[in-house]
C-alpha cells in the first residue's frame, strides 16, 4: 500500500525521525569522546550510529503511517 498525498506531506514525524537520529548520535559521540576513542573513530562511529536510527525510524514511521493511512481509507 502507499501513502496517500496528505500523510506524505506531512512533516512532523520525519522531524521526529530526524530529531530522535541526533540525539542517538550526540548520546554516541559523548560516548566515544568520553571513552577517549581516537576522533576519526569517533566521528565514524557517530555518522554511522546517525544513518542507521534514520534508516530504522524512518522505515518504521513509514511503515506505521501506511498502515493508519489505510484503516483511515477502510472507515470512510
């Protein structure tokens, strides 16, 4: 199923995605420079740790969005 034109257009929960990403990856970044890790690892790491929470909560949001936008279709 795919979403409808009003659920893709609507910005807060890939805000959210994106605001829950950061954190994850500041949270990693002060992990790695409280740790003493080098800063090339650090900053792999938090790249990494950033990408991977947009690619999980992003397909998590969209996947819950189908879903609500298509028992919304089926109510009407």
């Amino acid at each position: 199923m795919k979403l409808c034109e009003e659920c893709r257009k609507k910005p807060w929960p890939y805000a959210i995605a994106l605001f829950i990403s950061g954190f994850v990856a500041f949270v990693t970044w002060l992990t790695f420079s409280a740790a003493g890790v080098s800063l090339l690892v650090s900053r792999w790491a938090t790249g990494i740790a950033f990408l991977l929470a947009v690619i999980i909560l992003g397909t998590y949001m969209v996947s819950c969005m189908r879903r609500h936008c298509a028992e919304d279709r089926h109510d009407h």
